[in-house]
C-alpha cells in the first residue's frame, strides 16, 4: 500500500513539474510575440488630402500603425465606399464611369497602381486622393 502511495505521489509530483514547466514556456512564447506584435504595430503620422480638380476639399493629419492599410486608414477617418479593395466614392464623391472621372492616389508624389486594401504607409507618408477625368 505504501508503494502505491508512492507511486501515485511520484507520478502527481511529476504531472506538475511537466504542468508547470509547459506553462513557464508558454509564458515565454506568449511575451516574445507580444513584442514582436508591438514592433510590427509602430505608431506613425501620415497626411492625408483629398483633392478634387484641383481643388482641396479636406486634409487631416492621421495618427495610425504601420500594420494597418491605407483603405483601414480611409475608413476610420472618412466617409468612404470601396469595391475590390478600390475606393470609389469618398465623402460623397462618386466615381462616374460615364464621363471618365474617378479617383486615383498618390504617396509623397508617386503614382500607386495598387488598391487602398493592399497599401501600406510609412511614417510621414503623404497621401493625396485626387478626384479627376482619367483619360
């Protein structure tokens, strides 16, 4: 009886450092990717001006993280709808396939041939949405 006794104790005695050693690395694993979420999550500021035939219709500083897209950062500052990861309509301002004018963006002065929902920023970005006639 007494060996079962200590069998059993043994046994519990090991199920717990086992227990306890998983958690201690869990702990550890959970820690370093929760760095490496905060280093993928750098704040940054970016600019953001909405342009139409040439004239300013908004602009607004936006504090954002590098993890987020430009279509993230559209939608929690502007009145937006988009099809296909295009926008195609911002503050009310509707593409019009009829007469050719839609809107098209660039980032610190380059043409960017990708959608918002594929786009990235980088701090001090500067980011102009123009709505104009695409020829």
């Amino acid at each position: 009886m007494k060996k079962k006794m200590s069998a059993c104790l043994a046994l519990l005695s090991a199920l717990f450092i086992v227990g306890c050693s998983t958690n201690e690395q869990n702990s550890a694993d959970t820690n370093e990717a929760t760095t490496q979420t905060r280093q993928k999550q750098e704040e940054i500021a970016v600019t953001v001006e909405i342009e139409k035939e040439d004239e300013t219709i908004d602009e607004k500083e936006i504090e954002t993280t590098t993890d987020e897209t430009l279509m993230q950062v559209m939608q929690d500052n502007f009145s937006i709808e988009e099809d296909g990861g295009m926008i195609t309509a911002i503050d009310d301002v509707e593409q019009d396939e009829d007469e050719n004018m839609y809107w098209t963006y660039t980032i610190d002065d380059e043409m960017v041939n990708t959608g918002a929902n594929e786009t990235t920023l980088e701090d001090s970005d500067q980011v102009v949405f123009t709505y104009d006639k695409v020829e």
